[in-house]
C-alpha cells in the first residue's frame, strides 16, 4: 500500500481504489463503452491491485507490475482477479502483438522520465488491438502546483518536466515525477496514438487513446 498509495493506511487506499475504478468507468461510458464488452483487459501498473479488486469479476482481466513482491502478493491473495505477471523496467511485454482491446495505467506515466515514457508508449501501442482503446493518467495542470521550482523553466519550455522528488522503498531510483502540458500531450503522443480527448480522472488527468 505505501508503494502505490504513498501511505500504508487501509481505508484511504481502499477509497481511492473504488473512486479509480468508478471514474474508469465513468470515462469509458463517456466514449460509448462497458467494460463489459472488452475482452481482454490490461491493468498496467497495478501495484497490488488498488484498482483492479474494484472493478468486479471479468474473465478477461491481465495484469503487470515492474514489483516483483506486489505480483506475487496479487498472485497468492486476489488469484481469481486476474493473470498476473512482472514485467522489466523496459519493454518488451510478454503479451503478443495486438492482444488487448483496452489497457489502462493508473499513475504510471506519472512517474517516468521521457525516455522511458515513449518506449512504454510504443509498446503498449504493440500489444493493443486495432480500435482498442487507453486510458493513461498524467499530472496534468491542476497539479502544476507542485512542480518544483527549479523545474518550471523545463515545463514552460517543453511542456514536460520530470523532477527528482525523493525515492521509494521498493521501487526503482528512476521513479520520481513528471508532470505534462496537454499541447505536450497532444504533440508528442500522437506519434503513437490517436487521442480522442483528455479529462479529469481523480486528482489526476486521463488520457484517452485508440490504437
């Protein structure tokens, strides 16, 4: 829980578990879309499964994490939710070319520097399907307060920052914090994806992709 949640306390990271998912859902209705009517499901980033316990029983569901003791704690406590794996600090995935028709990642690409940031992008375009659908959370401009300051000049300039804001227990040195501009968005993601649009998601903002 700290890892994901950045506290160890219970009902918090419950809450927070069971609004995500609620604002999953929300979102893809907004497109036109159920969970439901997806077939294969990928929680990317999952941690111990903060969000994942919460979006009910589907037969579909996969789920991958860079920490190797949350999969395993996934594994030996919320085995029926989903396929579990561990996947590298770089690409590739274990999953086949086209495999997925909707992949989030809830505060993952909140965390990685630029170079990393595109080679995920890259590989989470391989492995969904044609017309499959992404939601990625990103700090966006409401969270643009707590950008420190000696990294303001870089954002203004580039419309992304990634700022060293202290380690966690656990998880790998690289993973601090980045902050994007939706013009950023806009420019730099669309290499890799059609964006439909970008929206709220929590204290977070999501964007909305199709392969």
């Amino acid at each position: 829980r700290l890892r994901v949640h950045g506290s160890g306390e219970e009902v918090s990271f419950l809450s927070v578990g069971r609004q995500m998912a609620a604002e999953i859902k929300r979102v893809i209705a907004e497109e036109g879309l159920a969970l439901e009517s997806f077939e294969r499901v990928l929680d990317f980033g999952c941690g111990c499964g903060r969000v994942l316990r919460c979006l009910g029983p589907h037969s579909g569901f996969f789920a991958a994490d860079l920490d190797p003791e949350a999969i395993a704690w996934c594994q030996a406590n919320l085995p029926d939710l989903a396929t579990f794996g561990v996947n590298g600090d770089r690409p590739p995935l274990s999953y086949e070319s086209d495999t997925f028709d909707f992949v989030y990642a809830i505060s993952v690409f909140t965390h990685l520097p630029e170079d990393l940031e595109q080679l995920w992008l890259e590989e989470l375009r391989r492995i969904t399907r044609p017309g499959g659908t992404l939601l990625l959370t990103v700090h966006g401009e409401r969270l643009f307060r707590r950008v420190p300051w000696a990294a303001r000049p870089e954002l203004q300039e580039r419309g992304f920052c990634y700022s060293h804001c202290g380690s966690t227990e656990g998880l790998p040195d690289y993973y601090q914090t980045s902050f994007h501009r939706e013009d950023y968005i806009r420019r730099e993601w669309s290499k890799f994806f059609p964006i439909n649009r970008i929206a709220p998601l929590g204290g977070q903002d999501v964007v909305i992709c199709q392969k």
